[in-house]
C-alpha cells in the first residue's frame, strides 16, 4: 500500500512533464475505452432490436389437440415486400369477440378501416401521397418505439374485417422466444464478432500498451534511483504500476463518458442501413465491468513488466548499459498462426477444403489471433536483425546511424510500428469477410429480374420504370385468355419487345426480324402444348372500355437460349412487335419484368428507382430476399465501423508512440548535433528509424494478412479462395502507411540546439 500512495505522490509532485504524460495517458486510454465500449455495445444493440421484433409476434391459442381455436379470437396476417431495398411489412389484423392486450406501441388494436403507421411510414405518406393505396384505411395514429426494432423501419397496423381475412391467423397474445426475421442471423452475428475482435481489439490492446507507457526512457530511469534508494523489487514494480492504474482508471471514466456521447449523437443520426434507439446503446453490467475492470487491469500489468528492468539490474539503467537483444520467443506464436494458415490455405489449393466448420471455427480465429501477437512480438527482433546486418554493409552516414540505434534499441519499433503493422493485417482479413458475404448474398445468375404487375402502374410510371438508368432490358409479358373452353382452347403467353430488347433480356437470339410476330423457341426448355396456327387472344383496356388483340400462333421461329437459371422468357411464347399494340390500350393481364444486373449495389439502386416511380406497386425481386439485402447492408456498415475504429486506433497509437519516441531520443539528437551532425542528416536518421522496420512489418503483414484470408475464404464455403482484386489495395495501403509514417518522421528534429537536455550525460 506504501508503494502505491508513494506512486501516486510522485505522479502529483514531480513537476509539469509528469502531470502532463498522465493527462495524455488518461486521454489517450480514454480513446481505447470508448472504442472498446463500441465494439461491446453492438451485440446488445441487435438484441434489443430483435426483442422487440419478438415481443410483437402472435401466439396462435390451440386446442389440446393441437388445432388452432378460430372462434372469436382476432386474426392476423403480415406480408413484407420491398419499398425501395428496405423491407415494408404490412400486419393485417381483425378484431373478434374475444379482448386481448394490444400489440406493443399499440394503445389498442386497429378498427376496421383504421391504419396505425411507423413515423417513417408516416413521413413517407405525407411526402408520397399514392403510397396510401398499399394500406386500405385512414391514418390512425403512430406506432410506438416499444413496437418497432429500429426508428427507420417501414411497419403499419391495418385494421381489417373478419372476413377479409379469410386466411389469417388467430391470436391470444403477443410475443414469442425468437425473432423469426432477426437483424443479423446468428451465424452472421458470429463472423461480425469474430472480425471485430481482429480488426479492433487487436490494434486496441497495442494502443493500451503504448499509452501506459509513455515517457517510459524517463520514468525507468526514475523507477531504478528509487531502487538504489533501497526499495524493493516488488516495490519498485508498484510505484510503477500505481501510475499507470491511476492514468488507465480516468481513461476508462472519461471513455464511458465519451461513449456516452457518441452512443446519443449517432443514434438519432444513425448509419447507413443501420439506426437504433438510444436506449438500446446503453452498455451492460459486464461491459462497464470489462472496461472498469480490464483496462486498469491491463495497464497494471503493463507497469509492472515495464518496471522489471529498472528493478532487476538499476545500475545498468542508471548507467545506459547495452540492451539484451529481444528473445526469440516472439516468433513461436507467429510460427505456430502461419502454420494453421498454411495448412488451409494448401488444403484449399489441393481442391480438399474442409467441411468441418466446428473444427475451423476454433482454428482460424486462433491463428489470427496467433499471427496478430506475433506480428507484435517478432517485430523487435526482425528490426534488430535487419538493423545489424544493414548497418555492417553501408555506406550511408545516416542510414549507418539509423541502424545502430535500432540495434541498440530495438524495442522502439514494436511501440512505433505495430499499431499500423496490424491495421494492414486486419484490413486483408476485413477484405475476406467482405467477399464471403457477397458470395452470400450476391445471386448466381448474372441478371436479376424484377416483376411489377402492370395493372398497378399507369402508362407514365411505366415509362418511368422502363426508362431506370441501370436496367440491361425490360419486357412485357402477357397472358392470353382461355376463352369459353378453359380446357382445351390453346394459351400462349406473349412478349411485347423489339428484337433489341429481346438480345439484352436473354443470352442468345438467331433469326429474330423486327415489325412481325415470331414465335420462342427454345429447345433446352420443357415445351408447351401449343401449335403453329393457334388462335390467341389478349384482353386490352383503353380507358373504360376492353378490346381483344387477337393472333396466330406463327409459323417462323426464333430460336433463343435462356438458361433455367437466369430464365425470364418461357419457350412457346409470341414475341410481339409493340408496334402491334392497339394504340391508347395496355395489356389488362400483363406483367412488367425488368432485368439488371445481380450485383448488390446495382440492385439496390434499380430497388429505390422502382419505389420512387411507383411507390405503391409490389414488386416481386426473383430470388431475392428484401430481409436479407437488408441484413447484408447492416453487416457491411458494422463492418465499415469496426475498419474506421481499427483505423483511428491504429492511426492515434502511431502518433503517440512516434512524439514519445522523439521526446526520449532529444538528448541523443541534441548530441548528435553538437558533434557535428546536419539537420538533414538527423532527419533522415529519424525516417529511416521508423520507416524501415515499418516497411520489414508491413511486408509480413501483407503476406500473412493474405494467408489468413484465404483461409477465412477456404473454410467460408463459398466459391473464391484467393482475393487477387483485393491485393493492389493491401498494397496501396501499405505504402500509404509508410508515406505517413515517413512524414510524421521529419518534424521530430528541431532546428534549435538546447544543451540542457545532455547536462546530466
């Protein structure tokens, strides 16, 4: 207990330096406690979110035999479609004789004719008017926040008639164990998880370690005249240890506080596809525990291991002895990492991926963590010996002088160059989460094909529709009608495209002539019972009134290939010239299709263009799930959150390290200059110092950062194993480190002399 109070006196009484490292120590902590508080809060977002959608699920009350009881209990029935590439959920609802708690935000349950809208929705009525035909009834009143999972999310109430909902389900109460539509699903949640961890708390643990050991020169020279002065071993460890607990507990009060206020602006201004309640954000016991807790436990052991120099051997301190060359211990856990990696990595190529994912669930995520300590621990090691070697064969003044000092002091590479050194290992293994989520996601077939019913739309919103600017083609098809004898009277679908139209919708076309009906064929398709020379027939409306447009089956062929995968023209259909089409007169059983392409971003924007030129049709997105579009974009934004975290940490613990550093080598630069030495020598020297064993980490951090997410990717299941796209970026990014790093260098040489700062030497 004396060595501790003894600690905390010299951190208050040894002058304007020292209060000044503690407040940037405790500033410096706080930055890694509020990122840390972050990363912990974002399960418990989603929890909340997914709670809420759970509390508003129906129980359908059932009999002992298991049938649901109809008679007099409320029925309710719930539709999601799209609006744009967010889900809109209708939850259709009447009422029975039978009373039950409302859903929750609901003060009751909705009257025929009455709608209760979200505040978007609301918002989105009031902007867009015709998007009130999607819900028969009035506005009512608005959903509470205890109702919807986020305050973006598109919901409303629609009271009903019973027998309007002939196919509802009874209801008894509100609320289940589960979300059946989670924001993320939990093996997603897992990978979200697990790439957190890598891309944060990995560089935040260097960052720690680095703030609790500011001035560290200085204060080890301190920490051995107290061991001179007769304290002991343990002693000596504490007093240390005193400061760096007292500094990392106002860290971790300020960054609670300083999340606080992040937790309460990004909230109400959300990220993109991803919003939430201020409440939700609220950190759990444990969090604040591991954050009151973890990091002043942290920083303990960090004094303590930065004080047994001191303690052991003072006099070596006192004196500037030689340093020990770093052990060789370092390279285990980064031997034993690459080893995993190279495994899976061979397996992949060998065409033998594994299949078992509980296994690699484990391995994986421990050879990252592996690789990422020893990226941190080898680092000293690899400076000196590249340092030693380098220094032997120049002939270079300044690159000699640089690498003597890391020789001597090998130690300062791994403050300096380490947080930087993982955020370019943690950014390739970002690229590898990013690119299985895609093969996720991302459709199989080239195109996507969206179906709008063109009863829903009129002639400008078609036009609108057709008109998108990232649309490959689009086409009507037509339904024929059965006529009196709906048995055996021939049916045939048609196709309303010119022959440019037809190419961009399907892969291949022989033989299609413009300004004539043709007929489909394709022979890789099941064919369908129709002849050349049928009679057909297609209702049209103009205005009030309905018309035929009657045709024969033609004779000539237009043989084309569309695979059953990307399919969107059935063979057997007409295509018909649109010329053909009576004038002022659509097609009353017709189906507008679009085709684009099936990347995520190109959907995604064909989605919004659909919603605002016709707000109120429903669209069908073959093949696509809204929810899960909706899910992929939050997982990318947590993602994008989790690299700019990585990045500032990465980016402020270079900073620190890097001005520290400087501090400490003042009086060998003011030396170096009184012998002689140029200004612009001892720049070069300081660049040289940092960027080399920078670029030695850099290097190893792209190469094992590459292994570890091919091995992500190979035990990823999907298709791509090996991300060369992503390799100019790694690289790109790395020399952008270095450019940085190199820059940040040159202002640590003053061009001032002060004689002071090597008084004592």
């Amino acid at each position: 207990m004396k060595e501790l109070l003894l600690g905390l006196r010299l951190l208050l009484g040894s002058g304007r330096g020292n209060r000044t490292r503690f407040v940037l120590m405790a500033v410096g902590g706080s930055l890694g406690v509020c990122c840390l508080a972050i990363v912990l809060a974002i399960p418990g977002i989603i929890a909340a979110q997914d709670g809420r959608i759970a509390g508003r699920q129906p129980v359908v009350p059932r009999d002992r035999s298991g049938q649901s009881i109809r008679d007099g209990f409320p029925l309710t029935l719930s539709r999601t479609d799209p609006y744009g590439a967010a889900p809109l959920t209708r939850i259709f609802i009447a009422r029975g004789t039978k009373s039950i708690e409302p859903p929750p935000g609901l003060k009751s349950i909705p009257r025929d004719g009455q709608v209760i809208v979200s505040p978007r929705l609301h918002r989105l009525l009031r902007d867009e008017p015709a998007l009130a035909q999607r819900f028969p009834g009035k506005e009512a009143g608005l959903i509470g926040a205890q109702g919807l999972a986020r305050s973006d999310e598109i919901v409303a109430y629609v009271g009903m008639a019973r027998a309007e909902l002939p196919d509802g389900y009874p209801v008894k109460q509100w609320g289940t164990d589960y979300a059946p539509d989670p924001t993320v699903e939990a093996s997603t949640l897992d990978i979200v998880r697990f790439t957190m961890a890598a891309v944060v708390l990995l560089p935040l643990a260097v960052f720690l370690s680095v703030c609790a050991r500011l001035s560290a020169a200085e204060r080890t020279r301190r920490l051995a005249a107290l061991r001179l002065l007769g304290l002991s071993v343990k002693g000596t460890q504490r007093v240390n240890a005193a400061e760096t607990v007292a500094a990392a507990g106002v860290g971790a009060v300020l960054g609670l506080g300083e999340y606080e206020v992040v937790n309460q602006l990004v909230s109400r201004i959300g990220l993109p596809g991803f919003k939430w309640y201020p409440a939700d954000g609220a950190l759990s016991a444990s969090t604040l525990l591991v954050c009151l807790v973890g990091c002043p436990a942290l920083a303990w052991f960090v004094g303590r291991a930065s004080a047994r120099k001191a303690a052991a051997n003072p006099l070596a301190v006192r004196r500037s002895a030689v340093e020990k060359p770093p052990s060789r211990w370092g390279f285990l856990p980064l031997t034993a990492g690459m080893g995993i990696l190279t495994g899976y990595c061979i397996a992949g190529a060998t065409g033998h991926a594994p299949t078992s994912t509980a296994l690699s669930s484990v391995l994986v995520p421990s050879a990252v963590i592996l690789v990422g300590a020893g990226l941190a621990l080898s680092l000293p090691a690899l400076s000196r010996y590249l340092a030693r070697r380098t220094a032997r064969s120049t002939q270079s003044l300044s690159l000699s002088l640089a690498m003597r000092r890391n020789e001597a002091e090998p130690g300062g590479a791994l403050r300096v160059a380490t947080g930087l050194v993982l955020l370019v290992f943690v950014a390739s293994l970002a690229q590898g989460v990013l690119i299985e989520l895609n093969q996720v996601s991302k459709n199989t077939s080239p195109v996507q094909r969206y179906d709008v019913l063109l009863e829903q739309t009129d002639a400008s919103q078609q036009q609108a529709l057709e008109n998108l600017p990232d649309l490959r083609a689009h086409i009507v098809a037509m339904q024929s009608e059965r006529g009196d004898d709906a048995v055996t009277a021939p049916r045939a679908n048609a196709v309303v495209a010119t022959c440019s139209q037809l190419r961009r919708a399907v892969r291949a076309v022989e033989g299609c002539v413009d300004g004539r009906p043709l007929w489909l064929w394709d022979s890789t398709q099941v064919q369908e019972s129709i002849r050349a020379g049928d009679a057909v027939s297609y209702a049209m409306r103009g205005g009030r009134h309905t018309r035929d447009l009657k045709l024969t089956v033609p004779h000539q062929k237009v043989r084309f290939h569309d695979p059953v995968d990307t399919q969107v023209i059935s063979t057997g259909a007409i295509l018909v010239p649109p010329s053909m089409l009576p004038r002022a007169t659509r097609p009353e059983s017709a189906t507008l299709t679009l085709i684009s392409d099936s990347d995520f971003q190109t959907v995604g924007r064909v989605l919004d263009g659909i919603a605002a030129a016709a707000p109120t049709a429903i669209v069908l997105p073959q093949g696509l799930q809204v929810l899960a579009l909706q899910q992929i974009t939050v997982v990318k934004t947590l993602l994008a959150v989790g690299m700019i975290l990585g990045l500032i940490i990465g980016v402020a613990a270079y900073l620190v390290a890097a001005t520290d550093r400087a501090v400490e080598r003042r009086p060998q630069v003011t030396a170096l200059a009184l012998l002689g030495a140029r200004a612009r020598t001892l720049r070069a020297v300081q660049v040289v110092q940092v960027v080399l064993p920078l670029a030695v980490g850099l290097v190893l951090a792209v190469v094992v950062g590459k292994m570890a997410e091919s091995s992500y990717l190979v035990t990823g299941g999907g298709a791509v194993f090996w991300d060369g796209g992503g390799v100019p970026l790694l690289l790109a990014c790395a020399v952008g480190v270095l450019v940085v790093a190199a820059v940040g260098a040159l202002p640590l040489v003053g061009r001032r002399i002060d004689p002071e700062l090597i008084r004592r030497d």
